[in-house]
C-alpha cells in the first residue's frame, strides 16, 4: 500500500493536531492568547500552531519566544531593520537577533503579550513572519549580490519575492499551502557561483541557457536526522515567468502526495523515491498543465562560491559593496540600529544577508569607502577577518534550541580565534557547527563539519561531536561525510588543529610555538 495522504488512519501526532484545527487559524485567535496568557494555552496551539505565524514557544526559556521572520532573497531596508531592532531593544539583555542559514533573521527574547503590537509594527514596514515555521515553506533564498553583481546571469530578487507573494499570499498567510506533510525549502540561484547552496534545497533553480535564458530545476534536496540527500535533477528546464507557475504544482504534489503517515519520511525525496522519478516528473507535468522541455546538458554554475567578505565594485559604476563578517550571524540592537545607520548613511538603505550568516550593505560609493571603513561598527563586524572566522557558521544549539545535545555559536566563535592565535592559514576554511543530526547549520557542505552529539569520557557524559569533511559548494558541490565519530568537545580543538595543517595547509605559528 502506497502511504499517501488519503489514508487517513494511523495520523501520527503532527498530522493529527493539523487535520483537529489547521495552523494558520491561530493568526484570528492571537489576542485571545494574549488576554489568557501563554502558560494557559492549548498545548498544540502553543508549542505547534504558534510556528504558522512565525512565533515559537522556546522550552529552554519559557515565556522568551522567538520570532522566525521571511526575507526574501535576504533583502531588507533600514526602516525594516529599526523596527526589527526597536522589537529586540525593548527586552535588554535577552533581546538579541540570528541571521540564519537561509538568509533570514530570528529575534528572541520576545514577551508574549507584545506579539500583536510586534505584527503591527512589521505591517507599517512590510514585514512579515507568515508560515516561516512547521510544515510550512521556509524563506526562499537567492542570490545575495542580486542585481550588484557584473557576472550574474539572471537578478533572482523579483522572482523570488513572485514566489513567496504567491505562497503566502502577499504574507498575509496562504490556506492552500497551510498543510503541507513537512517542511519545504526553495532556492533561486542566478549568479555563477550556487551561493543558495541549491543542491540542498528541496527544490532550486540554477540559471542554464537552452532557448535563451532559464533555469534548470532540482529536486528532492535535505537534510534531516535520519538521511541527507543532495538534489537531484528533474530534467526539466523552464523559463523565468514559468518558475513560479512551477514552484506552485510542485507544493501542490508535495501537499496532496507527500507521505505523511511517518514524519521521518515526509519529505518530498522520500516522495521522490517512492513514485520513481519519472512518475514524479509526468505527475507535475500534469499539474502543471504544460510539458517539460528537457534539463539544458549544462548549468552555468561554474564558479567556486564566494563569501562576499570584503569591498567589492559593483556592476553599477563607482559603486561598491561591503560584505561584513557577523561571527555566526549573532546581532544585538544596538548593532543593528548600526547597521541600519550605515545602510542609510553610506548606501541606498539596503542591507542584505547571506546563507553564511553574514551581511552585505550594498551601493556604497567609491568616495564614501574610506569614511566607511573607518566606522566603529566595522572593529566588530569586519570586510577582512581572520580566515577561520569568515567563513564560520553555526546553528543555534544549546542556547536556545531544546533539540540541541551541545552548546554551538559560542564554542564556534572561541574555538576560530584559538585556531587563529595558533595557526597561520592561507586561505578561508568554512568550518560549520550544527547542534544535533537534524542539521540546520549544514555540516555536509562545509570544509570541516561538527555535529553536536553525547560521548562518554572518563565514566562521564559530555559534548561532543562527529567530525564531517569533503563538503564542496559552488560549482560541482558535492555533500562531505562523517569521517570521525564522538570527539568530545574538550579534545577537539587538537584534532582541528591537526586537520587544518594536514588537509588546508596551516602552518603553526612561531609564538604559538615559543608560548608552548
Ligand atoms: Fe532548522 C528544526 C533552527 C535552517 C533542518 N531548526 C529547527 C528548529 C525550529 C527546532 C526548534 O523548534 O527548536 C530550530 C530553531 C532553534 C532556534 O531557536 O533558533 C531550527 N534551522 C534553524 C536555523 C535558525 C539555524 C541557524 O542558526 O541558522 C535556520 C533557520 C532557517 C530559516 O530562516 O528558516 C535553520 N534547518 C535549517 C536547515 C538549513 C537550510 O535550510 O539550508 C536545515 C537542513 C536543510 C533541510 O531542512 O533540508 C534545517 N531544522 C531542520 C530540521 C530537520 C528537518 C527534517 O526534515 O527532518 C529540523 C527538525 C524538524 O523540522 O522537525 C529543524
Ligand atoms: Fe537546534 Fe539541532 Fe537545528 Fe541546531 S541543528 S538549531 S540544535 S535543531
């Protein structure tokens, strides 16, 4: 028997909860939440329902909720950071903000009762949350350097926010996509380089020219606890006004075929593997309505990836961009009442963010740049870091993610400095931590990738991680492998040591040395 949507026995509990009361119903029942208060709110609604609008319930610190935004392409403007920055402010202490893997933002520290104050206040600057967590379509990422860039080939901006208007309804919130069997996560990808890691996404597009220019589209890409998969070609190349037609059959499949009865396999690979992917392909076709033109026999991603640290001129002339290394995308208010100003100051009020968890202010011009490198912000947020730390991202682990079997952003950033007093590297080593299997700090693309898991050392149980390596991005990406297992967190930093002069050239430094 086919597990199908349609067998409608043996719900597990998540299909269950949605198939009771669908999760976008709470966005009309939130100020009845606040006036009851959180702690006395239906469980599911609490822990599950919330993640529809964007708001998520923290166990590890009750009543500081995160809010999980939607950035499309990772653009947003410096009206939009101040209030972003105003939310946070207000909590002190426990306000601080993530810039994420998929180029978005997570506030935290939130206090319950301000959440419809907050959504207000996003609706003045167009901002929106909407379905940004649960079995929803997660920020649709693209090209960071859209529209700067000399060599790009398509400028993914509109198409991309075309793609989540069409999904979210404008962010106002989409009852035909509310009740997808998983998560889904979609790339747009229009430059040379995959800097959207589209190999890894559920379904990408990566540009390809065949009659003019298009993309070539890839499915079935993801990460989760129990598998890793890279995407896999279609065989189908589409124009660019056909790409948001297409992203809506393929959700539409997804939702009404994608396997439910075991939330382990509902992701849309397992989908994939279970129909064969010629019957996939005929099967979006028809909901399509359109036949596919074959895949062109070659993409155009034949770059190594950049990480857009640094100035760099723009297509527009005497006009530049920074990309500024922000370890492990943390940000406080203040820094991003700073990086509002900059934006403003010495740009067009633009500030962009990266899949690496960093940002970029764009459309500085040529007679700004030295005033610019000279600001304050810069000493924290550097165009030249050291070369572990610009290429360093983490998920966000023990702090704040009850999933998480270690602490991460913190150890992340110690453990890069450590390296960089003892080693003299010659070129950016992308180290990635990620707190436990299910990933979100992408361990399989990086250099050298640490997932969080329990060892046991000297009769105790502790930290520690399995040590992945072999990720390559860019042209040719390819997922790495675990190739060491259960290293407590106390003896890594020797072996990464080690790899790092074995496999990336490090020279131990001659202090470091002396100091010895
Ligand atoms: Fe993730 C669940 C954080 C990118 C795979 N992820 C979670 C939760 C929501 C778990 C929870 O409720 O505590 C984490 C929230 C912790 C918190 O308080 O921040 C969480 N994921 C993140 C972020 C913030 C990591 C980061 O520091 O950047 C990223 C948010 C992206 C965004 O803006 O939407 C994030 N998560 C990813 C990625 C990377 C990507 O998309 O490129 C993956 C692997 C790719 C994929 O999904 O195929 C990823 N997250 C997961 C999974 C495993 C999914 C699965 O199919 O099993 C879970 C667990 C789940 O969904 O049940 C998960
Ligand atoms: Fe949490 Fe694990 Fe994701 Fe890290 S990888 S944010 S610990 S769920």
């Amino acid at each position: 028997m086919t597990e199908t949507a349609t067998t409608t026995e043996k719900l597990n509990k998540f299909e269950k909860f949605k198939a009771e009361k669908d999760g976008l119903a709470v966005k009309d029942e939130i100020s009845e939440f606040v006036k009851i208060g959180w702690e006395a709110m239906d469980e599911n609604d609490l822990n599950h329902r919330l993640k529809w609008l964007g708001v998520f319930f923290r166990p590890v610190t009750p009543g500081k909720f995160m809010m999980r935004m939607r950035i499309p392409n990772g653009i947003l403007t410096s009206s939009q950071m101040y209030v972003l920055a105003e939310v946070i402010q207000r909590y002190g202490d426990d306000g601080s903000a993530d810039i994420t893997t998929r180029q978005n933002i997570q506030l935290r520290g939130i206090n319950f009762s301000d959440i419809p104050d907050i959504f207000n206040k996003f609706n003045t600057v167009g901002l929106t949350a909407i379905q940004s967590g649960m079995d929803n379509i997660r920020n649709i990422t693209g090209d960071p350097v859209a529209g700067l860039d000399a060599n790009e080939l398509y400028d993914t901006r509109e198409l991309v926010q075309q793609i989540q208007d069409m999904l979210t309804n404008k962010g106002e919130g989409n009852p035909e996509f509310t009740n997808l069997p998983r998560k889904f996560n979609i790339a747009v990808t229009g430059g040379k380089d995959n800097s959207v890691h589209a190999e890894i996404n559920d379904l990408a597009f990566v540009p390809a020219f065949k009659e003019g220019f298009g993309f070539n589209v890839l499915v079935g890409g993801f990460f989760s606890g129990k598998r890793c998969e890279a995407a896999i070609p279609l065989n189908a190349w589409v124009k660019p006004e056909e790409v948001v037609s297409l992203c809506k059959a393929i959700v539409e499949i997804f939702r009404d075929h994608g396997l439910r009865l075991n939330r382990q396999k509902a992701r849309l690979m397992w989908l994939i593997d279970e129909w064969g992917l010629e019957k996939f392909r005929s099967e979006v076709e028809k909901r399509w309505g359109k036949t596919f033109t074959p895949a062109a026999p070659k993409d155009e991603i034949d770059w190594e990836k950049r990480d857009h640290i640094g100035i760099y001129p723009q297509k527009q002339p005497g006009l530049n961009y920074a990309g500024l290394n922000i370890p492990v995308g943390r940000l406080s208010a203040d820094d991003m009442f700073q990086l509002a100003r900059l934006a403003e100051v010495y740009g067009s009020g633009e500030i962009r963010f990266t899949v690496e968890q960093n940002a970029i202010i764009p459309n500085i011009p040529d007679s700004a740049l030295n005033t610019f490198l000279t600001e304050p912000l810069l000493n924290k947020f550097g165009v030249n870091p050291g070369l572990l730390m610009r290429a360093v991202v983490s998920c966000t682990g023990a702090q704040f993610c009850n999933f998480a079997l270690i602490e991460t952003k913190n150890r992340a950033v110690a453990m890069s400095k450590a390296l960089e007093r003892e080693l003299i590297l010659s070129k950016p080593v992308r180290i990635h931590w990620t707190g436990c299997p299910n990933s979100c700090g992408q361990p399989q693309v990086a250099d050298i990738g640490l997932m969080g898991t329990k060892v046991r050392k000297n009769g105790q149980t502790v930290e520690g991680v399995d040590i992945y390596m072999g990720g390559k991005v860019g042209k040719d990406a390819k997922l790495g492998t675990c190739v060491q297992k259960s290293v407590p967190c106390e003896d890594v930093q020797p072996i990464l040591k080690e790899i790092l002069i074995q496999n990336f050239g490090a020279k131990v430094r001659e202090e470091a040395l002396i100091s010895h």
